[in-house]
C-alpha cells in the first residue's frame, strides 16, 4: 500500500483524512505467475495498481497470443475499454511473475472521485498516461523497423528485458522469436 499511496502523493496533494479513505477503499490482490488479473469475454471490475510483480496484455489472434503491453511495479492495470463502458473484455491481462495489487473496483474509485479534493485528476492523468503510450506504441508500429520497436522496449523498459520471457518481447515488438534473435545479434555486434 506504501508504494500507492507514494504514487498518489506524486500525482495530487492529497490530506491524511483523504489518504485513510484511500486506504479502505483499495483491496489487496495476489497473483501467481500465469493467474490472470482480467480473462478475455470477462467484465473488467477492478484497476489495479501493482506494488511487486509484472503483467502482461495480450489478445488471441486466431490461437496466436499478441502481446499489447506490460506494467510494472508502480504502474495501474486496467483495461479502460471495458471498465469504463462496462462491456466485455477483448484482452488478456495475466501476471508473469508471482504479483502482489492493490485494487480499486468501479463503485469505489467513484468514492475516490467524489471523496478526494483532486480524486478526478488522478483519474484524469492516469487515462493520460495509458492513452499517450497506446497512442505512442501504435505509432511505432506504423512507422518503426523491428529493430527500432526493439530498441525503444530496451529504453522505455530498460529493467525489464531480462525478466521478461523473449518470446513476450517478440510478440510484443510484433516478430517471430527467430528475428528477435537475429536482431538482438545485430545489435550486440554494432556495440
């Protein structure tokens, strides 16, 4: 709850009154490696904000796994496109390490929104925060070699390619394993 309420802190002045609301209104969450937060065809219920752990988005492609993203310690988890309209889910959210969450579900963050002086601009910059990456990945996509989107995972995540399963970096770069390789090669021999 240590690493939230920091985070909170960082983002909107908050009172200690506000902060004991927060407090009771966020709920612990474990997830082993391989749980999931959110399944696909599932109502999103809940965001969550991770204090250890790594998750992964991801959606089926017929029977192909496409990886959209990943969060991390100090990162909120959500899948907007159905929390917010309250329709079912056409993404894979699930741990790829044993995960510990603090999570939020819709009624409640409409407490926060309602109880907190600066509730509604949390929300606000953490909608900004997604929408700008989302906005930013599909850029890429569309412009970058695989070797640029390689290289751009290597810096916004720079901690995490050695916990992160290549086969994840693969698919989330939008390659088959094989040319990551060959890339990570290139790249290792450029240095």
């Amino acid at each position: 709850m240590d690493r939230l309420i920091t985070t909170i802190k960082y983002l909107i002045s908050i009172t200690p009154e506000e902060e004991i609301l927060i407090k009771g209104l966020f709920k612990p969450l474990q997830l082993k490696s391989g749980d999931y937060f959110l399944e696909e065809g599932q109502l999103c219920r809940h965001v969550g904000f991770i204090e250890q752990g790594l998750v992964r988005y991801h959606m089926n492609d017929d029977g192909n796994q496409k990886t959209l993203y990943f969060n991390k310690e100090g990162e909120f988890v959500c899948n907007y496109q159905s929390f917010l309209p309250r329709e079912p889910s056409n993404t894979n959210i699930q741990a790829i390490e044993d995960t510990t969450m603090q999570v939020i579900n819709h009624t409640d963050l409409q407490r926060l929104y309602s109880g907190v002086l600066e509730g509604e601009k949390l929300g606000r910059l953490a909608i900004e925060h997604v929408f700008l990456s989302s906005m930013q990945q599909l850029k890429s996509f569309y412009k970058d070699s695989p070797a640029a989107r390689y290289q751009h995972f290597l810096r916004a995540y720079p901690d995490l390619a050695q916990r992160i399963p290549q086969y994840y970096i693969a698919s989330y770069v939008g390659i088959k394993p094989q040319s990551l390789s060959r890339i990570r090669k290139k790249l290792s021999t450029e240095k």
